[in-house]
C-alpha cells in the first residue's frame, strides 16, 4: 500500500493532477468501493462453501428497494436491517433451488437477477403509486468526525508536499464526516477473515467448497454449512444495495448499475479471500470516483498504469519470462506515449474508465487464481466416490 502511496505522490507531482489524492476523492472512492467490497464479501462466503453465486446483482437490487421503502419510512437503521433481510430472501431462494434440488448454479442466479428486478418493479407499483421508479427522500445517515485532527490535516494537504500531503489526505479522508455504516461495512473485511480462516466453523464452511464428501465423512452437516454460506450472501448482497440507497439518499430503477457482477470480479482478483477483494473493490471505486471529478485526474492515471505495466514487464523480464515481459514494457512506453501526445482523454473513454481497469487488472491476475476445488459442482449426501 505504501509503494501505491508512492507511485501515485510522484504523479501528482509530476503532473500537477492534485485530484489524484485529494481527500474529496478518497473519500467519494471509499464511498463507491464499499457496495463492490459488500458484494464480493457476498460472493466469498457463497463460493467458499461451494455455490457460485451471479445472482447478487438480484440481491442488491433487492436490497436497495426494501432500504429505500423502510428507510423512508421508518428512518435509516430500518432500511438497513431490511434490506438486508431482503437479501438474504433473495439468497434462502438460490440455496433452496440449486442445494436442495440441484438446478443449475449459473442459471439459478440469472432467473434471481431477472427476479429481483421484476419484484421490485412490481413492489414500487404498490408502494410508491405516484413515482413507480422511485421511493421517498431518505433521512441522511448519521457522520462522526475526529476533534482537532482535519483542520491540522488541512494546512499540510494546501501545501501539496510531496508524499506527506498525500498521507494527510488519505488521514483526512479517514477522519471526516466518516458515516457509521460505513465503519460497519469495512468492519465486515476482517471479521469475515476471521470467521472463515481462524475459527472451526469457517473451516468446515470452506471444507464443503475444497472437499464436500472429504467433509462428510468426517460428520460436517454439508448441507447445512452450504446453507448458512448462501443465506449469508445474499445478505450482504443485501446490506451492499442498501448502502447504495442510504447513501443516495432515495431508492431509484436500476439503481445498481452492474455492482453485483463487478463484486463478483473483485472477489475473483482478490482469489476469493477478503484482503485481495478489498484491493480490487478499491481499485474499482477509486477510479470510478476520480472519472466522475477529475478529467485531468483521468488523464494523469496513464502514467500510473504505465508504471505498473512497466514494473510488471521487468518483473516478468527478470523471471525470464522474455514475451510477457517486453510486451508489458512496450505497453507502458505506449501508455506514456499517449500521455505525452493527449492532453485530454475522449469522454467516452474517461467514462468506462472503471470498467477498463477492472478488465486490465483481471487479465493481469489470471494467472495466481484458484478457484474453491468444488466451486459450482452440485452436492448430494452419501454419492462421494
């Protein structure tokens, strides 16, 4: 983290894109990380145990509307706790179809995205008859802020030194008008990884994603730990929709955008364990943050992604790895190229930003991952060979 610290101080200076590490971005990256990380962490506990899991797109969907109706309602904790429970319906009914009777894991979570987008269209019908696409204002979630610090964090940030500003700014961003239910969310990252790698219960959890039958043998209730995992996801599908909606401050159609399925990625770029997801969310969120601030910011991240290319091509020339390597190396020549020949990047492309990013870095990792060993395979009790 430091040496990403790094690399981006030197941009900054070398460029003068002071939004690169601005506490405004930072903060707004954190804010749109979280819903990815949420849904990532939703499709972790799922494949750990074994079910793949492509319908949290239909569980945040789900999440966002029952955040929105009770939220409205009956203030921001009421929409928190139903939209979470809305999620976790959402992943109870994928457990029950491809656990119990065996239907296809894939096809299961497409009819739950395409479910969940019709449940709530008809449920906005119902509830919200004067605007169907929408729901009521939602009460601002409650920020806590920590004394004395910002103002002193705010005088070496205007100084724009290099490296020490940076680091005021990512404290700044970490110790202002910081929401409670954002604190609860990145909470959920080592509490998972604790339950899943440091207690015997996440070690048959993951037993039934490795080794179902292995696991069975030994008496884990497979069934049962499949179960809790699914149920599980769908409700931090659920919680991820829900901060989408709090944070908005409404519930709106198609409030998602695609979250579901781009958590699913940082789950796989993280190689399914919360530390590397949380990278990827990141990695996400903050450059959707900065196409939605900075143009110039946009503009200076080539030459960000020119020296992770080009680090990673010597890396591979040094391995002995000579195609990949030089590959890499002209890629990050070419990176600096368009740098230097653009001054600005087409609108189009600083808007799919995120999504290039997200695309480039799981090309760049497919190689390390390994998936759950019975990831995706249908289970049925006493038929292990």
């Amino acid at each position: 983290m430091s040496l990403v610290l790094l690399v981006f101080a030197l941009v900054r200076v070398l460029t003068g894109a002071n939004e690169l590490t601005s506490d405004g971005t930072l903060s707004a990256a954190v804010t749109s990380a979280i819903p990815l990380g949420l849904a990532g962490l939703a499709g972790l506990w799922s494949e750990r145990a074994g079910v793949v899991n492509v319908g949290l797109e239909g569980m945040m969907i789900l999440g966002t509307w029952g955040a929105g109706w009770a939220g409205s309602q009956y203030g921001v904790w009421a929409g928190v706790a139903v939209g979470i429970a809305m999620g976790a319906m959402g992943g109870l009914l994928h457990a029950v179809v491809t656990i119990t009777f065996g239907v296809d894991q894939i096809v299961s979570g497409v009819a739950i995205n395409l479910l969940g987008y019709g449940v709530c269209q008809f449920l906005s019908k119902l509830a919200f008859p004067d605007q169907p696409t929408q729901s009521p204002q939602i009460p601002e979630m409650q920020t806590f802020t920590v004394p004395w610090l910002p103002d002193a964090l705010d005088k070496i940030v205007a100084h724009h030194w290099f490296l020490v500003s940076d680091l005021a700014s990512v404290l700044h961003a970490l110790v202002t008008n910081v929401p409670y239910l954002t604190v609860i969310a990145i909470a959920l990252l080592p509490i998972t990884y604790v339950i899943l790698w440091r207690t015997a219960f996440g070690l048959r959890l993951r037993s039934c994603g490795e080794a179902p039958y292995a696991a069975e043998t030994l008496g884990v209730n497979v069934y049962r730990y499949k179960y809790i995992a699914v149920v599980m996801s769908g409700a931090l599908a659920g919680f991820g929709g829900a901060f989408l909606a709090i944070f908005s401050g409404i519930y709106r159609e198609g409030q998602t955008g695609g979250k579901g399925f781009i958590g699913l990625a940082a789950m796989i770029f993280g190689n399914w364990r919360p530390g590397g997801l949380a990278a990827g969310a990141g990695l996400f969120g903050y450059t959707d943050a900065l196409q939605a601030r900075s143009d110039e910011g946009v503009h200076a991240l080539l030459l960000v992604f020119a020296i992770g290319v080009g680090a990673y091509g010597g890396w591979l020339l040094w391995r002995r790895h000579f195609v990949g390597g030089t590959i890499g190396l002209v890629a990050a020549a070419g990176l600096v190229l368009w740098y230097l020949r653009a001054e600005t990047l087409p609108q189009q492309l600083v808007y799919v930003t995120p999504y290039v990013t997200t695309l480039l870095v799981l090309s760049l990792a497919s190689q390390r991952l390994r998936m759950p060993a019975a990831d995706g395979l249908v289970y049925r009790k006493g038929q292990g060979k």
